[in-house]
C-alpha cells in the first residue's frame, strides 16, 4: 500500500512540473487555448486534492480543447501536431486519474481489476501515440516550440508514472 501512495505522490509531483505550463505563452491567451490549459490546471488540483475523478473529467475535457485546437490550426501542421500530441498526453492523464479512482473505488485490493489495468494500457499506449506526436522538429514559432517541448517534457515524466502504477497495481 506505501507504493501505492508513492505514486499518488509522483502523480502529484508530476503535475507540479506540468504547472509550468503556466509560463507566458499558455497562461495569457484568450480563448480555446487559456481554457484548454486552465482545465488541464484544474486537473492537476484535483489529483492534487486526491479526487483522481475529478482530474480525470477536467483531463478529458482538456484533450477534447486540444482536439478542438487541432481542428481550428489545421493550416499549420506544426501547430496541429502539438495539440494532436497534447490531445493524446491529456487522454493518458485522464486514464490514468481513471485507473486511480477505479482502484478506490474498487476497495483498493491488490491485485487491481482488469477494469484498473484495462485503463492503465490505455494509458501507456496514448503517453506513447503523444511521445510520437511531439518527437518531430520543434515548430518555426518559438511559443509553440516551447509549449511543445514542455509538453513532451510532461510527457517523457508521465510514462514513468504510468510504468510505476502498473507496477504498483500489479498488472499483467
């Protein structure tokens, strides 16, 4: 159970690093964007609150506004690149935080469900479709280029927490 809290607490550290997001470049803009990152931030709270539901449903609605983003950029493929990349890492977060809550839910017995596992697959295989999104070069705009970059940072760390959950619930 003490690794189950450890990764509580990495989940939590992670999201802290994630909150730099909040630099000039997200937290300033209008529309689409500032509510894309203000329910990722409203995400982070939650887990950091420990309610991995409520970080899992802001997450959601998170990469349905970079689904969204994606859509209204198309005429930059960079630009749809990054929020493709970005759709997937909040669909992994939000399995993830998903997993958490099931496993609560679920009274917190080892070995987890299939249900806990099943989402915790889920995640790993979106970490890593965003890996792949935000490999490619940096974009030509440096403020996109640095919100991919701390993207793929979030990203490189979420697959450690998503390795470590899986072991922690003792999934196949």
């Amino acid at each position: 159970m003490t690794r189950l809290v450890s990764t509580c607490l990495i989940a939590f550290a992670v999201g802290a690093v994630a909150g730099s997001f909040e630099g000039t470049g997200w937290a300033q803009t209008i529309g689409d964007t500032a509510e894309m990152e203000r329910l990722r931030v409203k995400a982070e709270e939650a887990i950091g609150n420990d309610d991995p539901e409520g970080a899992a449903m802001n997450m959601g609605r998170a990469a349905l506004m970079a689904k969204r983003l994606s859509l209204v950029n198309r005429d930059d493929s960079a630009a749809v690149r990054m929020y493709k990349g970005a759709e997937s890492l909040f669909r992994s977060q939000e399995h993830g935080y998903r997993a958490m809550a099931l496993f609560r839910r679920a009274g917190g017995q080892l070995p987890a469900s299939s249900g806990v596992c099943g989402s915790l697959a889920l995640a790993q295989g979106a970490v890593q479709h965003a890996l792949s999104d935000l490999a490619s070069d940096a974009p030509p705009q440096a403020a996109l280029a640095e919100r991919a970059n701390r993207l793929r940072e979030t990203a490189d760390d979420w697959v450690i927490v998503v390795a470590s959950m899986i072991t922690d619930y003792q999934c196949p």
